[in-house]
C-alpha cells in the first residue's frame, strides 16, 4: 500500500465501524461557540467562497452559516456520512486519495481554507504537494486557516500519538517555515478565545502553570523561535503575487 493510501484507508475502516449516531449534527451550543471564536478571522464578505477540508460533524460550516455566509463547500474521505450538510447547501467533495489530488481541479477558486486537525495526517514528503495545492486552489488575497496540536506544548506525545494517522508534528517554526517556502505571505498565529464556562476557566487557571514550565524548558533546553507553547498551533496565511509552485513531482 502506497502511504498515502494508508491514511484514507485508515478513515475509510473508521468510517466503516461507526454508528449512526455519528451523523448526528452538531449542537446550537457548539455551534455558537465556534461562530464566537471565529468571527474575527473570516472573510468580510459574506458572498467569500469557503472551503472546509476535514469537516467532521459540520461545526465550522454551521457556524460560517450562523455567521451569515452562503458560499459553502466541504470535503472528506466520506463526505455521505454527514447527509445533513447537502440539506444545509453545503457543496460535498470526496477525498479519494489525498487533498492534493482532490484540489488540482480548482485553482484560484477559494477565498477561505479552513483545516482544522488535518495538517499532520500529511505524510511529511507530501506536504509540499498538499500546501502548494492549497495555496493555488485560493484566489489572491484568500486565507488559508490551519489548526493542529503544537509538538511543544506540555502533552505533545499524548497529542501526537492520540490516533493511528497522525504523520507528523509541528512547531509555530516549522509551520511557519512550511507556509513561507509554499508561498504564503502574513503568517500570523492566534489564539482562540470561546466563551469559557465556569469549569473551562478552572482548567484553564490549573494549566497555567505547565504552560510558564513548558515555555521556560523550551527556551532553556530548545530551539523555539516561535514563542508558542500552549495544546495547539492556530495559523493563517494569505496568498500574495507569489505564483504558485504547485507540481506532481511532491506528491
């Protein structure tokens, strides 16, 4: 099996194994927060076409509905297995093999990009090819949107080995340097910020001290050049004039 293959098959098997009770659509409660901490960061032009690629349940396209924006369209490796998006409007892509195979048909044809938790299932020899992809699939001035878990934060392993597909791990550094060679300009990281709960904020206060102990080990012992530290890396990048170097030869 070629290793790209191996992560599709990976959900595929997933996909097979789940209930129901999985296509259940998102709470009005998550869905708010989400459009909460998403607000600030979304085109201002609610006609922007918007891609997401790894939808899950659907939270971030209910909530750029809630939001007000129309233009919408996701993508998965089983993108049936949440038959309430069609009756959203949401336009469904199927990912038969990996992101780059799938995009190669749409340049310059998105004004926001939105991955959350997909980066680093990318093998790493593919990540040129699946950056690239997304870069030209965006029409200049569109953002593209990536979460992933930081690999310096004070639970990394558990982060990165919590499932069988993850392929790699990021640094704000590498990430930020992944981004540049494949184009992007203004890389810009974020901190997101729902509203918390009385509970959320009492996890957040007993974390507090494992992050200053993770930022002063990093900075003793380290390398980090990208000053972020807490469970995830949130990153945006916008494509500019730099002309797309997008190529099979990466895949």
């Amino acid at each position: 099996m070629e290793p790209n293959a191996f992560v599709a098959e990976v959900y595929r098997r997933m996909s097979l194994r789940t209930s129901a009770a999985q296509r259940v659509p998102p709470t009005p409660a998550r869905i708010s927060s989400v459009a909460r901490e998403y607000r600030s960061l979304l085109p201002a032009n609610k006609e922007a076409s918007i891609l997401d690629i790894g939808f899950g349940d659907g939270w971030f396209l209910a909530a750029c509905q809630q939001l007000g924006y129309s233009n919408l369209a996701g993508a998965e490796f089983n993108p049936d297995a949440r038959p309430y998006l069609r009756d959203w409007g949401v336009t469904l892509y199927k990912i038969e093999s990996d992101i780059g195979e799938l995009l190669k048909d749409h340049p310059e044809e998105f004004d926001f990009i939105h991955l959350s938790h997909v980066i680093e299932h990318v093998p790493k020899y593919s990540l040129l090819w699946v950056v690239d992809s997304l870069y030209r699939a965006l029409k200049k001035g569109g953002t593209l949107l990536l979460r992933t878990p930081n690999m310096e934060s004070p639970a990394a392993n558990s982060s990165y080995y919590v499932t069988l597909a993850h392929e790699y791990g990021f640094a704000a550094s590498n990430l930020r340097s992944l981004l540049s060679v494949c184009g992007f300009d203004q890389v810009t990281f974020h901190q997101m910020q729902a509203a918390a709960t009385s509970k959320q904020k009492l996890g957040i206060l007993a974390r507090w001290p494992y992050l200053i102990e993770s930022k002063i080990r990093h900075r003793l012992f380290g390398a980090n050049f990208g000053g972020q530290f807490g469970s995830e890396l949130v990153v945006t990048g916008q494509r500019g004039d730099f002309s797309p170097l997008f190529d099979p030869k990466f895949r």
